[in-house]
C-alpha cells in the first residue's frame, strides 16, 4: 500500500473513530452548545422559516441516494462499470451509518418526533450523495472536483442547518454525521482504490 492511500486511509479511521467517540459523549446528555441553539431556535419550526427549511429538507435529504444511484447506473451503462459499482459500494456503506447506528447510541431528539437521534439521516444522505459525486468527478471529470466539493459542502450545511432549524436535530447531530461520512467513504474508498485519484492517463477503472 503506497503513502498516499495510507495516509487516507488514517485520516478516515480518526474521523471515523471521532464520530463514535462524539456519539458516546452525547448520548445521554446534550452538549453545552446543542442546548443553546435548540432554545434559540424553539418554536421555528411552525414559523415561515420553518416552512423553508421543511421544503428544503424534502429535497436535500434520503431522495439524494437513490437519485444518484440511478446516475451511476447510467455511467455504467456507458461502460463504466466497474467504477460506478466501487461508487456504489461507497454510497451503501456511508447511506447505512444513520441506519445503522442510531440505535447503537439511542439519542432522543431536542422535541418530540419519530425516530433517533444521532446522527441526523438527512445529512448523511447529503453528505453520502456529495462524497460519491467528488468521486465520480475525480475519474470522469477532473476539472469538476473543485465545484463539486463546493457544492456538497454547501448543500451539506444548508441540510443540517434546516434540520436544526426545524428543531428535530441537535447540531452534534449534523456535526457527527458529516464526520462519519467522511471517514467511512474515505476508508472504503481508499479500500476500494478510488483515491488518490490517478494522474489523467489513469483514469478508467474499466480498462
């Protein structure tokens, strides 16, 4: 195993290990910080803010994967197979880190409403989508990474701040399930040879 994916491979289990190590510390009692921002914001979620923020969560949250999940099959059918199954591969396996350990940690949310806590499903399925799309464009579309991080980052934050806002996550939450997409699909994408992205004339899995 060269340096490189060594090194990604470290920094994805610290991030993991991080995520399991802020689950423990919340799960039975909220930080300082959780308390604050959920008493700021009590109540918007009947408000017109609150409003925005639940429309805004029908886009960005669950529906990503899969919408995804249908691009990457087309890219296949474009005879990229065997790297749109290695993105796969990485989707499910940071898609199911909410799914998984929610009940592991068994957090209560800051108000009433189905479901656990820690970590939030909706960031993890937008943090998910934006960490496979950097993939797919390191391989297929160098030039594109740079905007596509951007833009998952942003579309990560906005996910988690309206899920705040709608006072059904604490911000731990958000924070926890951004760290453990990372780690996980850094992991298994360094597992899985995606990173480091090869130099251009490297570029087909399929070759």
């Amino acid at each position: 195993m060269t340096v490189p994916r060594v090194r990604w491979l470290v920094t994805g289990t610290v991030l993991f290990a991080a995520f399991v190590v802020l689950g423990l510390l919340v799960a039975r009692q909220p930080l300082q910080i959780d308390v604050e921002v959920a008493n700021a914001l009590r109540g918007q979620d009947t408000r017109p803010a609150g409003a925005v923020a639940g429309v805004v969560t029908n886009v960005l949250g669950p529906v990503l994967p899969w919408v995804l999940g249908v691009v990457l099959l087309a890219f296949a059918l474009r005879g990229h197979v065997k790297l749109c199954l290695k993105l796969a591969v990485v989707l499910l396996v940071c898609r199911l880190i909410s799914v998984v350990f929610k009940p592991v940690f068994e957090r209560r949310r800051p108000r009433e409403y189905p479901d656990l806590s820690y970590p939030s499903g909706h960031v993890v399925s937008v943090a998910t989508t934006g960490l496979v799309v950097v993939l797919l464009c390191g391989w297929l579309a160098p030039r594109l990474v740079r905007w596509a991080v951007g833009i998952a980052v942003a579309a990560t934050a906005v996910a988690a701040a309206c899920r705040i806002v709608l006072g059904v996550h604490w911000v731990t939450d958000t924070i926890g399930a951004a760290v453990a997409v990372l780690g996980a699909g850094l992991v298994s994408a360094t597992a899985l040879r995606l990173v480091p992205f090869p130099e251009p004339d490297r570029r087909s899995l399929d070759a």
